[in-house]
C-alpha cells in the first residue's frame, strides 16, 4: 500500500497489525528516515501487507535482493475520490513501480 507520508504508512500498518492480530497478520513499513537494512529485515521475513512512501517502495525494488512485486497482490484501481488530487505527484513512481 502506498502512501503520501511516512507518518501515514506507520499508522496504516499499525491498524492492519490491530485488525490483524488475530490470525497473525505481519507488515513491513518501508519508509525514509528508518534504517534500510531493518526494513530489508522486514521484507525477508515475507509479509502479508507492504506499506511504505513512493519513494522508499522505489528504493528497495531497485537494491533489495529479492524483493519484487510480482508475488504481491497490487490494485492501483483506488476509488477513494480524496487521493484523486494526490495521484499527479505519484505518477514518476508508479510508473518505476
């Protein structure tokens, strides 16, 4: 899941953790300004749910062996009418995405 801000990302993957709990549900937070080593961890540890900032989602699918979408479930198909304005800015990303 992508999201504008990393204080964002770190809020979403602690609802889904909250909801979650239950049957186990693991994120990973993939964010500037944390260690990218403690988030390639993250990754290795094969998570259920991926939140992170454009930029950082970037970062690790270009230097983190092993990490790819390819065995994500994606939907870019939002049809939250609030994000409409935010999408221009995601553009350069998701296109590398």
């Amino acid at each position: 899941m992508l999201s504008p801000t990393r204080e964002l990302a770190i809020q979403i993957a602690e609802q889904f953790e909250a909801l979650g709990a239950g049957i186990g549900v693991k994120t990973a937070v993939l964010v500037g300004g944390i260690d990218m080593m403690a988030q390639s961890i993250q990754l290795g540890k094969r998570p259920h749910v991926v939140v992170g900032t454009p930029g950082r989602v970037v970062d690790h699918l270009t230097n983190t062996k092993g990490f790819s979408l390819k065995q994500l479930q994606v939907d870019f198909d939002s049809k939250n009418p609030y994000e409409t304005p935010v999408k221009p800015l995601y553009n350069p990303y998701i296109t590398h995405i």
